[in-house]
C-alpha cells in the first residue's frame, strides 16, 4: 500500500471524506530533452543563510556545443536570484523568468569548443513552487532542517534532494538525466557541522568567523540530479571495502546500532560487483540519515540519503533488519542510474527496476530464494492495483515526470527483470547486465539499448519480451482449467487468457503422479491455449508455472487434495504459500489440517508466522500443534516467530501463559517485548504498566512504541498522552489491523478532547506536517478539516486553559499552507 492509499485510510478512520480529481492521461510526447549544449564541469561555493534558509552561491559552469554553433545558453534555475552573470571577465546579457535563464554569450563557439560562464545567485527553496510526487514528497531540492534551533527534539541540518529536476533549485544548470559533468564543491558552515558531498574530501579550511570551508571534488562524470550537500552534526563511523571509505553518518544516539544497519554494506559491495562483472566504480561511499526526508531513500552518487526510517534500536535489529532492502537498492543503482542514467524520465526503467530487483538479488544470495521470494510476491502485490496494468513501463505520455516513480516502473519493472533473468538464465542475464554496463559506461541508456545487449549475448530474439513487457500494459490474466481422460490416460491443461491484449510467454507445467513431478515447457501465444500429458497413474497435482516466474493473475482452482500434496512437494515459497492462504477455510480436513501442523517447522520463517497465526487450534488433533507453538514462543531462532507464536498462545488461552509473557519482557528483542506486553497487560495489568512506566531509555520506548500505545491509550495514561500524541498519525498509517485501528481512533478522541496542553501541541504538529507535505494530495484540506473538529471540542471545554488549547489548534490550522 502506498502512502497515499495509507494517508487515506487514515481520514477516512476518523469520518474523514475528501474529493479526488479523477486522473486524466496526457497525450503529449514526453521526448528526451534536446541536446544544445553539453554539462562539462560545474565548480561551486556556498555558503548557507540559516535564519532565512537561504543559500549563496557562485557557480562556475563549463560546457561545450553538443553538435550546432551556439551563442545563447538556457539553463534551469529556479526561484533564484541572480546577482551577477560573467564569461571571460565580461559581463553577459541574460534574461530570467523564475524558471528558465537564458544567456547571451557574446560569443560563437563552435563543437568541441569550451566555454566558462560564471554565476552569482542566491537560492530560495522556499520560494520554490513545483510540486512533489508520492514518491518524493517535495521538489525544493535544498532543505533547511529546524535552522532556527527552534525545536528541542530535531537537530539542525541540511541536505538536498535533486531527482528529478530540483538541483536546479540551488545550483544554475542543466537540468536533465541525459547530461553528465563532474564537480567540485566549497561549502562554508558553523564549525560545529560535518559535510558530505559526492567525491572526495580534499581540504578543510578554518576561517576567522567561526566557520569551515569544506572542499569536494568529484572527477567522474554523472547527472546533475545526483548532486548533493549533507550538513548536521553527526557521527561518522567508518567502515572500508577493499581501499575505499564507506561511512556512515547517523545522529550521535544511533551511533552504536549504525554497523547494524549498514554493516552488511561492503559485503553488498562485493556481490553486485561480481554479478555485473563491473567493479563498483566510484572513490567511496558514504550513507547519511536526514530528518524530515522526502522520500524513502536517494542514491546521490558516493553519498546516500537515507530517511528517519533507517534508524532502528538494536532490539528492532535483533528482529529483522527492515532497512537492508532499501540500502541494497540504493547501492544497486550507483550502476544502474549513476553509471548508466536513464536517458529520459520516460525510459525511467533503466534505474528504477534494475534497482527494484537488486532486492531481491540481494535477499537471494545472502538468505536464500524463499526470502526473495517474499520480498517479490509483495512487490507484485503493490503492483496488482487498479490502474497500474494501463501504463507501460517505458511511457512517453504522462502528465508529470513525477508520476514515473509508481509500481510500474520499481515493482513491475523488477518482476520482468526476474522473468528475463528466467528465461535467459543467470549467467546470460549477469553477462547482458555487464554487456550494457561497459557500452553505456558514464553515459545514458534506455530500454533499447537493453534489449541489444541482452541478444548480443544470449543469440535470442527478445523483440517479443520487450514489446509487451517494456512498450506495452498490462499482464496475462489466465483462467485455467483441468481436463482429466481416465480411459486414455491423459490430463489436458487449458490456458485462456481473459485481459484484452494477448501475451506470449514460455511456461513450465509439471505433472506430479507422486512426488517427483515430469516436467512440460510449453509456449503460450493464444487466447485459449491447451497442452495434453500422459500419465500413468491419476495425477495427484499438476502445477501450472511451476517455477513461479511469471507476472500475472490465475484463477486456477485446485482441490484440498491437490493443495495439500502442492505444500508437501512444493519447491518454491510461492507453492507453500499459495497451499497454506487456501487451505485456511480447510482445516476441518484431516490433512489440510496435518499440512498447517507441518507447516508450523516450515523451513522459512515467513510461513511458521503464517501457519501460526492461522492454525485452527479448534479442530481435533490440535494438542500437538499447542505443543509445537509453545516451543516455538520459546525457542525459535527467529524472534518474529517467537513474538507470533507468543500471540498465537494468548488467543489460545491467555491465562496459562503468564510466566512465558514475563520472560518475553527480558528478551533482547523488540517484537518479543511488544507481543509478551500486549499479552500480559490483559491478564495482570498492573504488571504490564509498571513494565511499560519503567522504560526510561528513550530508543527502546520508541522500539516498543506499537505495543506501548495501545496500552496507554486503554489505560486512558495522562503522563504517556505526549507520547502517543507525538505517533497516532504514524500508528494509523502502518496498520490494516482494524482492532488496533479502532484503538488509535479511541486515542485521537482521547487526546482532541484533553486539557493537555503538550499532547494537544504534538497532535496539531503531527496533522501540520501530514497536510504541508502530502499537499498535492489533498492533505492539506484533509487536516485542516481534523484540526477543526479538534477545535470544535476544545473550544465546547470548560477547562480552565481553554484559550491556551484553542490557540494552538489555531495557530497549527493557520500553518497549514
């Protein structure tokens, strides 16, 4: 679910509702932007105004003709101000809308000519006024984070964000992928403050004035999006892969949990430059933890942003590291979007679902093919909503070059990589990634160029994969159906394809009499397609796309016989998965039943937590399964499993497990502590609020934050409301829970009709950020009308700080843009 779906849900739990504009599809051609002239080098020094989040700048700018004379140059730079403009030391005519500044040079040069144009700007993010995505949240590219020091509990930082085309917000530039310079960057700052840029580090210098001026340069070329500045007082703790620096830059509380989030990254270092055959290519790489980020994560070359959501306590680590995904992907595209950069937004592909599928590349070396499994089947998840099988991967018709960051390009894009590595196999799929890699080194690409590598190496005509799968929509749709001929002894599997355009595709079908199936590779081209087996003996299962590779929907109904022998002889996560989710309603069934009992010791941990959440422990024979549980509650490797099993007993019989809840409390893990306190505050309630009024360290509250609100919000706990005030927004948004949904809504009531003053404040905060940051959704309105009704209530009070409550829900409406 996406966070607009999430921000959604939210306001509609409270009795919210809001207009949408329906979405209307742009017939304009979305080309490559025209080459005039070409980025060769742009050198900068700046400075930053933090009491009106201003910055200074000079930039120098070198650039030559692509192909054509030129006399006149236009650059992107937006919201600006512009002081001063020189080449040679001559002062140039220029004209400036806000958006566009067009140069006159005073002179022709001609290709292969360079020429210097030098810039005296001030940059005003603030003042900046296009509009964000639901991916990236905002497009001011420089953000000042609390530079007045005006709040207690965020530090003072800045940092930039230029995907797609906002670093024209604080440099003078060419703003577009298909161009390529390198860089060098002086920045001035309080001495107080570290930086990081892409490249290196070459000198510090102090100045008289209490500051430092901080030089990076950088010599390899790459686009001006994957700019960045990072300015904050953090700790950096340093790692290496081979000679090269890898650094992380967290929050001085974070320090000690910074390897066990990014740790695993030299490692990551060392897989994907062996799989592509390209050995990571830049001088280092650094990672950075930025407050209030407006997206999940950015791949600045050599210098990542990562968002809050990368820190985690050391219980939630113990758990599952959540992160470890993103810091792959983001690795990943420092070949696929830095090296080689999407030539246009509309071939966006060529970075975001090579960078999508380094996921699961990742999760399957380091922990098998089941967790990639997972990881994948969730992608297809996210991508299998309505509206998403009209767009093609590559689209050169949208209405924003924003809207390219949706499912289609990161999950669906990541999914036909995994169908072509499939058909290709892996080691012509790592040849044809290295194949593009060295073609297009430093340079742009697009699905084109893809598509003639791939079949310089493997031979194969893939005219008809990327025909449908990267210039078309959609997905097969694929009703299929079982035709058994006892007397001849032969089964026929008939494939229809039901959605409008018709796909062709191999598919692997494996018959099973027993346990080893014979396999069948059949080619599917028609709408109603049928393939006719012999067997010997009744086939107990047939097992259409057996391999799990292809990206589409079944509507194939199998038998519980045929489920149950699908989970036993299964290879793929996806066979169990798909056994267990329909044997559920099944259970009464003594071997559905036998199969959920066996699927309690399942060799991946993501199907025990789905068998033990939902086992019918009603049914006869159950005994057994309780004994499986209470062992796994007790001493299952993974913790998660333990935390579900721990929640499975409660339901059971909630009484008995009282001794194993108080251990949980001392377990080093955040989802055992969170199951065994929700479990324990309903049997011995005293107990469970002295443990949760004990927690005093403020990273293992916030680790324990979904299971502590709820019960301080049950507990109507006057001295926690700050503190549940501060994550209502955020526990609503990351649960389908209706149970715990309905306690959240308690909570917000709780809070919007409360004299406490703290909680009031955090609650309109929370509301304020929400509707500025996710404007373009309609957010804004969406809390403007919460906000209001939280007037409404303090302003019926009869408390005796009433001016004081309806001044600040006041004052939070008003700040809302």
């Amino acid at each position: 679910m996406n966070f607009k779906a999430l921000l959604l849900c939210f306001f509609l739990s409270i009795g919210i509702t809001f207009a949408q504009e329906a979405e209307t599809i742009n017939t304009e051609y979305r080309a490559e932007r025209e080459k005039v002239s070409d980025l060769v080098h742009t050198k900068l020094k700046v400075d930053f105004d933090f009491k009106t989040s201003q910055m200074n700048g000079e930039a120098w700018i070198t650039l030559t003709p692509h192909f054509y004379n030129v006399n006149e140059l236009e650059l992107d730079a937006k919201a600006m101000l512009i002081h001063k403009i020189t080449s040679n030391g001559k002062d140039l005519k220029y004209e400036y809308d806000g958006n566009k500044l067009q140069i006159k040079l005073g002179n022709t040069y001609g290709k292969g000519e360079e020429y210097e144009v030098y810039i005296k700007y001030t940059a005003r993010p603030e003042e900046v006024t296009q509009q964000g995505s639901a991916a990236i949240t905002s497009a001011k590219g420089l953000y000042f984070i609390d530079p007045l020091e005006e709040d207690p509990e965020k530090p003072t930082q800045i940092w930039t964000q230029g995907e797609t085309e906002a670093s024209s917000c604080w440099f003078p530039t060419i703003d577009s992928p298909n161009q390529k310079t390198s860089q060098e960057i002086y920045m001035t700052v309080p001495n107080q403050y570290v930086t990081l840029s892409n490249g290196l580090l070459k000198e510090q210098t102090s100045n008289t004035d209490g500051t430092r001026t901080d030089y990076w340069k950088f010599d390899q070329k790459h686009a001006p999006y994957l700019f960045f500045m990072g300015v904050g007082e953090f700790s950096v703790v340093q790692d290496k892969w081979k000679n090269l620096d890898v650094d992380y830059y967290v929050e001085k509380d974070y320090e000690s949990v910074a390897r066990g989030i990014f740790g695993l990254t030299p490692e990551m270092m060392d897989f994907y430059s062996d799989y592509t055959g390209v050995e990571y290519p830049w001088p280092k790489y650094a990672q950075m933890v930025g407050r209030d980020y407006v997206s999940g994560a950015m791949e600045n070359t050599t210098a990542v942003l990562h968002g809050e959501m990368a820190y985690q306590t050391a219980g939630e680590l113990v758990d599952d590291n959540t992160w470890e995904a993103t810091i792959a992907h983001e690795l990943f595209h420092h070949w696929f979007g830095d090296l080689v950069t999407a030539e246009s937004w509309s071939n966006l592909t060529i970075n975001e679902s090579f960078a999508n599928y380094s996921e699961y590349l990742w999760l399957e070396h380091k922990y098998g093919r089941d967790h990639a499994d997972a990881h994948r089947l969730k992608d297809v998840k996210g991508y299998l909503t309505p509206g998403n099988d009209l767009k093609d991967l590559v689209r050169f018709h949208y209405n924003s070059r924003e809207d390219m960051f949706d499912a289609v390009s990161y999950n669906k894009g990541g999914s036909i990589l995994h169908m072509l590595r499939s058909y290709l196999g892996d080691e012509a799929f790592k040849a044809g990634m290295n194949q593009f890699l060295n073609d297009n080194m430093y340079g742009t690409g697009e699905a084109h160029q893809l598509r003639l590598a791939f079949e310089e190496v493997s031979g194969k005509d893939l005219n008809w994969f990327f025909n449908q799968w990267y210039f078309g929509n959609g997905h097969p749709k694929l009703d299929v159906n079982y035709v058994y001929s006892e007397d001849a002894k032969i089964v026929t599997v008939q494939i229809e394809q039901t959605q409008e355009n018709i796909f062709e595709f191999p598919l692997a079908i494996e018959v099973f009499e027993e346990d080893s199936p014979k396999r069948y590779e059949v080619w599917v081209d028609q709408k109603t397609n049928s393939f006719s087996f012999k067997y010997e003996n009744m086939p107990k299962l047939v097992n259409v796309d057996a391999d799990r590779t292809l990206l589409a929907e079944f509507n194939d109904e199998k038998s519980v016989e045929n489920l149950v022998h699908l989970y036993k002889v299964g290879k793929n996560y996806a066979d169990r998965k798909e056994a267990l989710e329909k044997l559920i309603a099944h259970q009464e069934n003594e071997a559905a039943f036998e199969t959920y009992k066996s699927a309690l010791n399942d060799p991946y941990y993501g199907l025990r937590i789905l068998a033990i959440k939902n086992i019918d422990l009603e049914v006869n024979g159950a005994k057994k399964a309780i004994k499986s549980i209470e062992e796994l509650a007790g001493n299952d490797p993974k913790t998660l499993v333990r935390a579900a099993a721990i929640d499975k007993l409660f339901i059971l019989d909630g009484g008995a497990y009282v001794d194993l809840y108080r251990v949980g409390l001392k377990s080093e893990s955040s989802a055992v502590k969170g199951s065994s306190l929700t479990s324990l505050y309903w049997e011995d309630k005293e107990a469970a609020l002295a443990y949760a009024g004990s927690i005093s360290d403020k990273m293992e509250k916030e680790s324990l934050k979904e299971a502590l609100i709820p019960v301080f919000i049950m507990d109507k706990t006057e001295s926690e409301m700050p503190f549940v005030a501060d994550n209502i927004i955020a526990g609503m948004f990351f649960t389908q829970d209706k149970e715990k949904a309905d306690t959240y809504k308690d909570g917000f009531q709780w809070i919007a009709a409360s004299s406490n003053e703290e909680a009031t404040q955090n609650l309109v905060d929370s509301f304020v950020q929400v509707g500025n940051q996710y404007k373009q959704y309609g957010a804004d309105k969406m809390a403007r009308q919460v906000l209001q009704q939280v007037l409404a209530l303090k302003s019926e009070s009869d408390y005796e700080n009433k001016e004081t409550l309806v001044n600040i829900v006041e004052d939070g409406i008003s700040r809302i843009n």
